[in-house]
C-alpha cells in the first residue's frame, strides 16, 4: 500500500494526507452535527471514496464514528473532537 506524503499543516505540526483527512471527517461531522452521507463527505472534503472509506475504518477502530449509512459522530468521538478544539483554544490564548 503506498504512502501518501502529502504534508498538511497545523499549529506547527504536519500531518499526513490520511491523518489530514481524518481530522477533516471528524470536523465535518462535529460541525454539522448530525449523520452525513458518504457523498456528501466526499463532496466536502474533496476525496476520493477509497480515501474516504480508510479514513471511515481508521476513526470506526478508535471508535469516533459509526460505520453505515449515514457516518455519524460516536458520544466519544464528540467528546474528543471538542476536547481537541478547546485545548487548541486554550493554548492559542496563553
């Protein structure tokens, strides 16, 4: 399976293009705070299918979302992605 080197960056740190993805399925869903359709994932986050459904699997194994149609944002998931957003908040106003 080859790897993608596509470098993001965040706050100093760079991310791989699969991570960057997954940190963008999980924003995408934390901010429209309900169950989104594959397609309409792929539509936002401009990704291929097969990106999109490792990035899915990926976040189903750390159990952030749930699999199916629509993907939703799991108690845990929400949780951390707030958590996240607030630390990165509180660290910005230090």
């Amino acid at each position: 399976m080859p790897v993608i080197a596509m470098p993001a960056h965040k706050c100093g740190k760079s991310f791989s293009h699969a991570e960057h993805l997954e940190i963008g399925l999980l924003n995408a869903l934390f901010d429209t705070r309900h169950p989104m359709s594959v397609s309409d994932l792929e539509a936002q986050l401009r990704c291929t299918r097969r990106d999109l459904f490792r990035a899915i699997t990926a976040q189903y194994r750390l159990g952030n979302v749930r699999k199916g149609q629509p993907v939703e944002l799991t108690n845990s998931g929400h949780i951390a992605v707030a958590a996240g957003r607030y630390a990165g908040a509180v660290a910005v106003a230090a």
